[in-house]
C-alpha cells in the first residue's frame, strides 16, 4: 500500500501466481474485499505480466484489459470487486489499483484490505489520518506573556455546508488578541470578516460561522495573552457541518521559569571546592511589595562572606531566557544571616 493523507487515497498492490503455476481460466479468478467506507477509483486498476531473468530480477508489462472482467460487487454495506482472467495462466501477475475514503475520516485509525483466491486469504492493513482539523501553538513569548495558536481546518479539501467552529479557552487564564485573528486558505488568500464568515467573541473563546460552503484547507491563526499563575492551558476547538463534527485540543505548557516564578541552580568548582549558586525571582514581572528571599544552607555548607550579589534580569521572550543586567547597590536591599543550624 501507499497512502496520500491529503487526497485520502490508499494504492494497492496485489501479487498473484509468483510461482509461475498453470492456472485454468476457470479457477483465474480472484475478490478483493475493501476497507469499510472505502471505494475503487474508477480505471485505477491496472494488471501486468511479471517475468524474471536469471537474477530473479522482475520485469512487467501491462495486460490488455480485454484479457481479464472486471465486477464491481459493491453493496450498501461491503465494498468488492471481482477480477477473472479470460485464459488460462501460465505467468506470475501484479495488479496495482487506487481506493479513496467515500466520506470524510473523521478519526485517524488503520484499514485493512482482503483478497481471496481459491479459498485463500491474504491482507494488508493501511494507516489513515483525519485533515478534518488540528489545533497547535506557537511563538510562546514568555517576556510578554502571549503565545500564538493555529487550527488547521478541512486538509482533505472537503465539502463543508453549513460550518462551524467553536473554540473554547476550557482552563481559562487566556485572553484574546481580537485584532490578531486571520483567516487564510493554503494558497495565502484572507477570507473577509463578515463577509466569508462571522466571528462573535465569548469570555472564554470565540465562535466562527463561514457563510459560504467550504472547500478548501483553511488556516486559522490568533493570539491570546496568557496568565502566568496558571502552569498548562487547555484549548479546545469543534467543528460540524451536515451530519459530521470532529473536536480536537491543544494544550500549552509554560517554561519552567514561569511557572516557578524564578529558578535556583548551582555550579562546583573542584579546584576551590566551592558553589556558586544563583537565584531568578520574580520571572513573570508581578508587583511585589517588601519582597523578602529566604535561603537555607545546608549539608555542612559555609557561606562565603561578601559573596551576595544581587542584579537586576529581564526575561527575553524564549524559553528559560533572561538578561542579567546593572548590579544592585548595597542599599537597596539587607542581608541577615542567621546562625540557627537552618
């Protein structure tokens, strides 16, 4: 097999008689059994006559179609064909054909493929992929709290009536840019905000109604704002059209600085034998009034006296990044070291 996930075609090959048997016309026959909810693609069929030279190395030719039937025994509920040669067979044979999905794939999954001959089973099993929608984030600027999200609607070129989105902010802490959202096609054409589609903004997400039928793949982008006491964040989107609808959710996770709000690390020289640690506070640029640190050496440490430090940092938008800046002097802030065993 050899899926296309953008066009929801599936190729098949079939080998047949590779041990050069003689087979009757009468028993050259065999069904193919399709996945569920799969059809033939009409003249994709093709069938060819297989030899081999003295290195087992393959040669094929096509075969009239004249030399062979081909039946459709496609029902409501089973999707076959049938393919019986007119002649006898003397030759090894491969036969190569096309299915395509006859509905949207809504889930991503695996399909399998039967042929029978002469009470004889062979099967091949094929990934498919839903292109209905997909949901993702990007730019994450941790100096500025925001982070960019994208959902990528109708891959497979459907056609869509009557579609909805609905995407929800379903852990909250996230605020939308109004002014940033777009809507694209593939081919970089904006649609026009109440004119291709209607966006109404909810405290919690956003509801968009596309006025015309929908056959192309669609990109939508925006940006939210993002509240720093909150460590993950959940964003969910729903589409339906007709009779179909599919749900998918994004979740955001911030960089370890902010979430914690800061960071401690050190560093061992074995030369000197001495630490030097460092500590980030105050990551996320709240207002924090007569802000007190609190730091316990422990394990038989020693503080090195005169060592404090203190500079002034600025996050630089990426993750885990900062500037360290000017040195503070002494009296902007005390240092009371405390000799209780803590």
């Amino acid at each position: 097999y050899n899926y296309d996930p953008i066009n929801q075609t599936i190729q098949w090959g079939i080998k047949f008689n590779y041990n050069e048997k003689n087979i009757t016309k009468e028993n050259a026959f065999l069904e193919d059994f399709l996945p569920a909810g799969h059809d033939l693609v009409n003249d994709s069929l093709k069938v060819y006559k297989v030899t081999f030279d003295s290195s087992g190395k393959e040669t094929s030719e096509p075969v009239d179609s004249s030399e062979y039937t081909l039946t459709d025994n496609t029902e409501e509920d089973s999707h076959s064909f049938t393919l019986q040669f007119k002649s006898d067979i003397t030759f090894a044979i491969k036969i190569e054909y096309e299915t395509t999905a006859s509905e949207p794939i809504i889930d991503s999954g695996s399909v399998i493929n039967k042929v029978v001959y002469n009470e004889e089973e062979k099967s091949a099993t094929s990934p498919i992929q839903q292109g209905v929608l997909a949901k993702g984030y990007t730019n994450e600027n941790y100096k500025d709290k925001t982070v960019e999200w994208k959902i990528d609607v109708n891959k497979n070129k459907y056609k869509m009536d009557g579609l909805v989105l609905k995407d929800k902010f379903v852990s909250g802490g996230l605020e939308l840019f109004e002014s940033s959202f777009t809507i694209t096609t593939a081919d970089k054409e904006v649609l026009a905000r109440d004119t291709d589609y209607k966006l109404e903004v909810q405290d919690e997400g956003f509801t968009i109604t596309f006025t015309e039928t929908i056959e192309e793949h669609l990109i939508i982008t925006y940006k939210t704002k993002f509240d720093p006491s909150y460590s993950i964040f959940s964003n969910n989107a729903r589409i339906s059209w007709g009779e179909f609808s599919k749900e998918v959710t994004a979740n955001f996770k911030p960089d370890d600085y902010t979430i914690q709000n800061g960071y401690k690390n050190g560093s061992y020289n074995p030369i000197t034998k001495e630490i030097t640690w460092e500590i980030g506070i105050n990551y996320n640029l709240k207002s924090i009034s007569k802000a007190i640190i609190e730091d316990y050496i422990l394990q038989g440490q020693k503080l090195v006296d005169g060592s404090i430090e203190v500079f002034h940092a600025e996050p630089l938008g990426g993750k885990n990044e900062f500037s360290k800046g000017a040195k503070l002097s002494e009296d902007q802030f005390t240092v009371d070291t405390i000799e209780n065993g803590e």
